[in-house]
C-alpha cells in the first residue's frame, strides 16, 4: 500500500508534469477511462440480476456473438472520450472502423488517438468470472487540425505513450503504464474512488503457471507443443501449474503478480491467433514490457510488428522474462 493512501486523481496530477508531451490532454484521457471504468464495473457487478447479460443478436467484425455488456461497454467508452472532446481518433475491437473526432472543426488539437477492447473475456459474464477492458494510447502521426487517417492508428506497438486495462474482477482495478513503470490502482466502491494499492507493478523473472488454451493443443505449432511438454515435465521447479481463465486481461494480471506465461498461439485453425495486435496484444505487452516482463509472437517483439490493417491478429505470447525466452527457444528449435 502507498504510504499515503494516494488516489489515482492525485497520482495523475503528480506525475503529469514527467510526462514529456504534457499538456493536461493525456491526463484528462485517463481520467476520463476511469469515469467511464466506474460505470462499466457497476454494470457489471449487476449483470446477475438485470436482464442485460446474453447475446445482443449482433456480430461483430471478427463473426463473434456479441454480448449485451459488450455493446454497452463500447458505448460508454466511447461517449466518455468523445463527448469532452478529449481525442481526435478512436478505434474498438466492436467497431469496423475507425472513428473521427470533431475532424471537421479546424480549431480541434487533440492529438491522441485511443484503440480499445471495451469489455475483454466476454464470454465470462453470464457466469460471473472476471472481465476486464484494454485500452492503448498513441500521438496522432498526421497533423493536428485535419481529420485522422488510418496511419495514425497503424502504428507499431512501440510508440504507445500509455495503455492499459481495467480488471472487474473481486476487486475491480485499474493497472497502467506511461511509459515509466506500471501502477495499480484498487476502486473502494464504498466512495467510488481508486487508490493506488500496487505500486511499481513487476512480473517475477521466473514463473510456475503456464495459461494457454489446451484444448486446442492438437491444433498448435511443434515448438508450443514441446514447450507445453517442457512445463509438465518433472524436473528442477516443474511441472508448472496451469491456470486459464479465458479472459486475457485477467490471465495477464494474475501471471503479472505471481509470475507466468500466457500463449495464445496460431494453430492449424487459426493461422495468426485469435488476438487482436491493436486493442490486445500491443497494449499488453507494453505493460509487460514496463513491468521487466516480455511479450512476442514466437519469434520477434510484439511491439516491433508494423500492423498494416484494424483488426489483425497475431500470435502472443506474454509474460515473465525467462519463460518468455524459453517458449521462443522452443520456437526457433521446431523451425
Ligand atoms: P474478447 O472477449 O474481447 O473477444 O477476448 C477474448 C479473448 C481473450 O481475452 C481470451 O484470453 C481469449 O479470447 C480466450 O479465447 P479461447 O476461448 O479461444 O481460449
Ligand atoms: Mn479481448
Ligand atoms: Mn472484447
């Protein structure tokens, strides 16, 4: 616990003057995920009684069911960044495309653009596992004043100036990065105030859980068969426990305290994985990456990949450093 009991309001201010580009603008961003991470958490908790959990009927662009909660979520965050004008570009996992901020209005100078996965595990809802929302914070590329392209949201991971995520979880927390470390802020919801209560977030460099969907092991690459072989294998601190919630916001943050990988690898099925760069893997792994933790395809940093369309997938495979490491040796020794 912080010393001082700081609220996430508080620590916002303090630190906005280390940030370099800072204006107020970028705080006023995270302020405003936190109101609307407020919002979503009561909806949430509240799912169970209110008749708002279940398929909305829609698709969305991935052919995936939609939940209800998903359509809220999306709505709310976006409201929440548009209506006090507080970016010039938005782009969501539940959208096709990229939304344009007041791009007509030459006085606009916002000059972030935010990519979000509003409501992440939403397949857990209807039966009360934590969920959680990812967001992924970049400076336009294009000139402020004009209306925003899609180059500014085609970019590599490693120009984030802040991402992060909400976990609603048995505490609902907000966990993010500018850039110099990751902090973790806990919400009392007795006052609906977030404190922060993990200061100086850090994935151990060693870990024994190992999260991955084993279900689909037939389908997966050699390398990530034998690494799977290798964490069941009894030798030296194995085998490794295995832990999948199924939310990767969720899998994230427990591996983050106690030390783990998560893989969501290509299969024979699914040539580049099921997770999004933009919205998932590149916020994710920037957080890692703060957090002495790493994050990669099987071969290359995640953070280094150009993403030349919205909603391209890729492999990902996150966590603590040394398992990270050997998942890839893995990799490189089943080419
Ligand atoms: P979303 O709910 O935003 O579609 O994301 C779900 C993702 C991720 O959070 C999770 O780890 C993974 O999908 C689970 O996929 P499987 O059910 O295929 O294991
Ligand atoms: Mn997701
Ligand atoms: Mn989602």
């Amino acid at each position: 616990m912080s010393e001082k009991n700081q609220t996430l309001g508080e620590f916002i201010i303090e630190n906005q003057s280390s940030f370099k580009y800072t204006s107020g603008e970028l705080s006023r961003l995270i302020n405003s995920i936190r109101l609307a991470a407020k919002v979503v958490n009561h909806e949430v908790n509240k799912a169970g009684l209110v008749d708002i959990i279940g398929a909305a009927g829609d698709t969305n662009i991935q052919g995936e069911d939609q939940q209800k909660l998903d359509v809220f979520a999306n709505n709310l965050f976006i409201n929440a960044m548009t209506r006090r004008n507080i970016v010039c570009g938005i782009a969501s996992e539940e959208e096709d495309d990229y939304i344009a901020i007041n791009s007509q209005d030459e006085n606009h100078q916002n000059k972030y653009v935010v990519l979000i996965d509003p409501l992440d595990g939403s397949s857990n809802i209807d039966v009360n596992v934590s969920v959680g929302t990812i967001f992924s914070i970049y400076r336009r590329v294009t000139p402020i004043g004009t209306p925003v392209t899609i180059d500014d949201f085609l970019q590599k991971g490693n120009q984030q100036v802040a991402a992060g995520y909400v976990v609603y979880g048995t505490s609902t927390m907000i966990v993010y990065t500018t850039g110099a470390g990751v902090n973790g802020f806990t919400l009392n919801p007795a006052i609906g105030t977030f404190y922060l209560s993990h200061p100086n977030m850090e994935f151990p460099e060693d870990g024994k859980i190992y999260s991955v969907n084993e279900g689909n092991y037939i389908h997966f690459p050699q390398g990530i068969k034998n690494y799977i072989k290798y964490c069941q294998m009894e030798e030296g601190d194995r085998p490794y426990t295995s832990r999948y919630i199924g939310s990767l916001v969720s899998d994230f943050h427990r591996n983050m305290i106690k030390g783990g990988i998560y893989m969501y690898p290509k299969s024979s099925k699914n040539s580049n994985g099921k997770l999004r760069l933009l919205y998932e893997c590149n916020p994710m792994a920037f957080l890692a990456e703060q957090a002495n933790g790493k994050a990669s395809d099987g071969f290359n940093r995640i953070m280094e990949i150009q993403p030349t369309e919205l909603h391209q997938r890729v492999p990902f495979i996150c966590g603590s450093k040394n398992m990270v490491e050997k998942a890839e040796e893995f990799m490189r020794n089943a080419q």
